[in-house]
C-alpha cells in the first residue's frame, strides 16, 4: 500500500485543483476507462478504480483536507497501520455528487443507471438524395422535371404490421413491448446497469407468428418512384432542392423523411452565368469595330439587333437590361453583357492587303517593307 499512486496525480492534476477542474477531470476519465468501454481489459478496469477512489476523495471537502495534510494516512484505514481520525475509504460509487447516467449516456445510450430511449417511439424516416441535370435556359427560367429515385414505403399488404392479414402481433413479454433489456451486474465499483435489444425479439417490441409474404414481416418495402419536381427559374449549378415528406417512410408512425434534389445545369455553347447576369463573348471584324455595324446578339429570349458604335475598342463591354437570369429569390431578371471582341483575319487575299497597306500609308503607320505593294 506504500506504493500507492497520489491522487491528484491519478485525475492528471496539480495540489491547487479548483472542485470544478476536479469533476471535470475525472469525467473525462472515467468516459476513457470504463470498464463498459473497455470490456475484458483489465488494465482499464484497476485504471477506472483508481480514478473512481481518487475521485471519491477529493471530491469530499472533510476528506481532501486530511488527505491534502497526511497523504493517504489520513482517510485509508489500511494504509500504514490506520488514520487516526477513524472512518475510512468507502467503495464504490458513495459520495459522488452527480449520475452517472450523465457521464455514459452519449456512449451507452442511456446506460450506467439514465433512462433508455424507447426502441419502438415514432421516428422520422431517412431522407433520400436525387440529381437532375437542366439546361442553361431551364435553370435560368425554371422547369419541371421527373426525378426517379428510391424509397421504403410502408407496406400496403399489411399496413406497417409486418403480419399476415387477419393475424397480429404478440407483445414480447420479456421486454414489455420495449424493444429493450435493461441487466444489472454487480462490479466491484458498484452495480452496472446496461440495456440491449430484447433477444426474443430482436428489438422490435413485439413476436410476429405468421409474417407478411409480401414484406417478410418488416412492414416496410422498398420502391422505385418516379417524383415531378419543380424547379425554380434561378436555380444554379449545385444548389439543392428540398421536398418535404417526399423520402422513405417513418418507423412506429413517425412522419416520412424528404427528398432533396441537386441541380446539375449543363454548359452553354457560349453563355456563361455570374449570379444573375448572362456573359456573352461577341467576335466582331475590324471594319464592323472601326465603323460601327447593327448586329444580332443571341439572348436567352433569342436573337435581337444590337447597334456596335463606330470606333468600338476590343474589350469594351454594353449591356442588356433585364436580359439575364431570373432572380431565385424575388421578382425580375439579372443583365446580359456583352463583351465586344475584335477579330484580326489571319488570311487575307493579296487585294485584301493591297487595301490594308493604303490604308496603313495614308494613316501613316510603319508595316513591314516586304509586305508594301509594288509600284
């Protein structure tokens, strides 16, 4: 017993601990080495007592005091020769001021003395995913498309009882129609207490004799559906749809789970898309740019006729009011614009360049002497 380990240091903390900072690190001690986290290791198991007992100590202002003054003389009786002061280390759980249920609950479901969820509560069903693809015009006004997706629907042969019609289920006697058992197994820590599905039952809460032939007696089938989905002008490349009640069906009652459905919006041949506004990239020649010319610009509307001013310099951008993407979450449409892009020819017939370098000397621009024209 000589040996025996310092409590602070058992818990991982300094002689100055707060209560506070005493609790909170033997709970996230004892989630670590609980003998239920840790079945069949015994290391684990003496690791649990000994926080567990480290614990109970200094967790008891009368027995911190003494055991801060006289080390573990002063509240183990067995420990060299007996405390002086009487009364000794209590095992098990005694003196803890909190439930246990509190500390194992999120790893055991309720185990560790809490209360266990009723196995056979209504529970919502799980959702079901989906994608369609769209066209850049289909997401930009919206559209209605036939999404074909999978589901579990309650069986209509039996109506979710998992029975042969005109039989019923009998209430599972060992768990009381819980779905659960709850076994306590006395430790030398004290008494653990654990739940697991009903093994009469297998969980459900209830003995089918006589199973549906249709759904083999889970109540539940699994159906291909095809789903009309609406979908809304806006709508972009990844977004998803969310559509209530439309996933696999509820356990015990519970309501259905949704559907969503992510948009997949196919490329354009030349528009691209930047929120709401529609980009446009127009080739336009040399002439039409240093003259001016009336062309027709493709919208999303179709073709209109659009005036290029004389002078136009590559780059220069013009816009088109309210003719871009609708607004997916309000009234109007988004721009179109159009980035004007002058084109240089890179084959030209011999007049074609006899006319360019008149029009280079008269301006006089320098082109190169092996391209001037004879004269």
């Amino acid at each position: 017993m000589a040996d025996k380990k310092d409590y602070y240091e058992s818990l991982g903390l300094k002689k100055d601990a707060s209560d506070a900072d005493i609790k909170k690190a033997f709970r996230q001690q004892a989630k670590k080495f609980h003998p239920d986290v840790n079945p069949g290791n015994s290391r684990a198991e003496a690791r649990f007592k000994e926080i567990n007992e480290a614990y109970e100590v200094l967790s008891d202002s009368d027995k911190k005091a003494r055991y801060d003054q006289f080390g573990h003389a002063g509240v183990d009786p067995n420990f060299g020769g007996g405390s002086p002061f009487g009364g000794g280390f209590g095992g098990g759980f005694g003196g803890m001021d909190f439930d246990l249920g509190d500390i194992f609950g999120s790893i055991f479901g309720g185990g560790g003395g809490g209360t266990s969820r009723n196995r056979n509560a209504p529970r919502k069903g799980e959702r079901v995913r989906a994608g369609v693809s769209v066209t850049f015009e289909e997401a930009a006004f919206g559209t209605e498309k036939d999404v074909s997706i999978q589901r579990v629907e309650t069986c209509d042969d039996c109506m979710g009882s998992g029975c042969k019609k005109g039989t019923t289920a009998e209430k599972c006697t060992d768990c009381n129609g819980r779905g659960v058992v709850t076994t306590q197994q006395r430790t030398p820590f004290g008494v653990m207490q654990s739940t697991a599905d009903c093994p009469k039952c297998n969980g459900r809460g209830k003995i089918i004799h006589q199973p549906c032939e249709k759904c083999k007696g889970l109540g539940m089938v699994r159906r291909n559906r095809t789903i009309k989905v609406n979908i809304p002008g806006g709508i972009d490349n990844g977004q998803t749809i969310s559509m209530r009640g439309q996933g696999s069906a509820g356990v015990n009652g519970g309501e259905p789970g949704d559907l969503f459905v992510t948009i997949s919006v196919k490329r354009h041949e030349f528009f691209e898309r930047d929120g709401t506004s529609v980009l446009l990239s127009l080739p336009v020649s040399f002439v039409q740019a240093a003259l001016g010319a009336e062309l027709e610009v493709p919208t999303l509307d179709g073709k209109v006729k659009y005036t290029v001013p004389a002078g136009t310099q590559t780059g220069t951008v013009f816009r088109l009011k309210n003719k871009g993407i609708s607004n997916l979450r309000g009234s109007g449409r988004g721009d179109q614009y159009i980035t004007v892009n002058v084109k240089v020819p890179t084959s030209l017939t011999a007049e074609q360049k006899d006319l360019l370098i008149k029009y280079a000397e008269a301006g006089g621009d320098t082109v190169d002497s092996k391209k001037r024209r004879k004269k």
